[in-house]
C-alpha cells in the first residue's frame, strides 16, 4: 500500500484539475492505498469554500471532497496565506481578522505551508494538480 | 566539482521549478514562498527558472505599476535560507535575448539534456 498526498493549485470548476484530483484520489482509494492529505494552495483554496452552490445537476466539489474526508480519513489542508489573500477563512481568522463571516469550516483545516514540506516528507508520492 | 556530477548526485533536494514572470499573476510568488518554507524547514532546495520564469531574475527591477510586491526582495533572501543552487533554461534566456549578465544572482545555466538529468535526479519536484 502507497500512501499519497494531493496538491491542488486549480481552482474548483474553472479548470478540470479539482475533479481531477478527487477523482484520482478515489482511484486510489478503490485501489487499495490510502491518500492521507490533500494540501490546498494558490486558487486551489477555493475548493474549501462553505458558501459552494453548484446547480443541483453538476458535480458538488465540496461534498464530495468531506465525502473523502469521512470514507477515507483524508485530511483537507488549506494554506491560510493563500485562504486569506482569497477570502478563505475559518471562524478562528475570521474573529482575529475583525470579518463579519467565515467561509471555510471542518473538515477542511486551515494550515501553513509547513504542513505541505511535511506531506511531501512523510508521504510516499506527492501529486499536483494545477489549471 | 562539475554540475553534472552534482546533478547526479543531490536528489534529496526539493526541486522547485519557476516558469513566470514577476508580475501578471501570483505564481512566482507563492512558488518562492514555498521555497522558502521548505528551506526554513531545514531541506535542501534548489531552484530551476524555466520559460518566462527567467525573468525573475532579471536586474534592477522594481514593485512596477500594477500594484503587486514584486518578487526580486524574496530572491534577495534566497541565500540567507541557504537556497543557493539556482538553475537556469539555457534555452529560456537565448529566446528572450538575455544572457547571465543580466541577472542579479550568480547562477548555473543548463541545456536541454542537463534539464531532462535535474528531474530525473530529484526524487521530488513542484512546478510553478
């Protein structure tokens, strides 16, 4: 078994890379490996929103990433520098940065970039996924 | 020491690969970032600047007059994060009609099959 992290720079429908990756995580998954991470970072970030409304007959990016998170234990990193350049914020930041509202909420975990140097140290494969 | 055999050699290192310019868009930014935070984390990093990411070292630039940061301060920082193994598309600089003495730090430049060794050398890369 492979244990693998995802880094998703795309930003969710603009370009195909956000699905991409879901769906090479679920690949995976039905593979036998794990993916233990996936670390969001430039306008990846977006895949974290809460306030996400696809219409009802397109694919709903951010259940199906808290879909991976509750059948596969992934963990859903989001770079807070990039998350707040972009209005990415938990309620934690939201309070610290004086915002009237947040727009990211558990499972999705606002982190640093240390955490990406950890995942490509720790895992067996790091993957990326850009526009 | 040659390059090559340095090629051969390092592959603990992080490979970051650099392929924009300073300004139109945040991708060279948040690669330098990156670099920085892995080297602030004690490993290895070297840098490859590719396509227009030459440009990223061109001298005397400034913050300019689209609002942005500029990214030479970060480069300016790479040696004190210890990130010193800079190299650069011999192919990118002659398409733009640069050569070395244009740029504001000492680098490496590499052809194509030396580029194809680099990767094939680092176990792990991230492109920008």
């Amino acid at each position: 078994m492979l244990s693998y992290a995802l880094l998703v720079h795309a930003a969710p429908y603009s370009t195909q890379g956000s699905l991409s990756a879901l769906r090479f995580a679920e690949a995976v998954v039905a593979r036998g490996h794990a993916v233990k991470t996936v670390f969001f970072y430039r306008d990846g970030v977006h895949n974290a929103s809460t306030l996400m409304a696809p219409p009802q007959d397109e694919v709903h990016l951010g259940e199906r990433w808290r879909r991976l998170h509750a059948t596969s234990q992934t963990e859903l990193l989001v770079c807070v520098a990039a998350g707040l350049r972009r209005g990415l914020v938990n309620q934690a930041e939201a309070k610290r940065h004086d915002l009237a509202m947040h727009s990211v909420e558990p499972p999705f975990e606002l982190t640093g970039l240390g955490q990406l140097v950890d995942a490509m140290l720790t895992h067996d494969r790091l993957i990326t996924f850009a526009p | 020491m040659t390059d090559s055999h340095h090629l051969a050699t390092c592959n603990d290192a992080l490979l970051i690969v650099l392929r924009h310019p300073p300004h139109g868009s945040s991708w060279l930014r948040e690669g330098i970032d990156v670099a920085l935070v892995t080297a602030a984390f004690g490993r290895e990093v070297e840098l490859l600047f590719q396509g227009d990411g030459v440009f990223a070292l061109l001298e005397n630039q400034t913050t300019g007059a689209l609002g942005q940061k500029g990214t030479h301060p970060q480069l300016m920082m790479l040696e004190m994060y210890d990130i010193e193994r800079l190299w650069v598309s011999r192919t990118a600089l002659t398409e733009r009609g640069l050569t070395t003495d244009d740029l504001m730090l000492p680098v490496s430049v590499l052809d194509s099959d030396e580029i194809a060794a680099l990767h094939a050398a680092h176990a792990s890369s991230l492109i920008f």
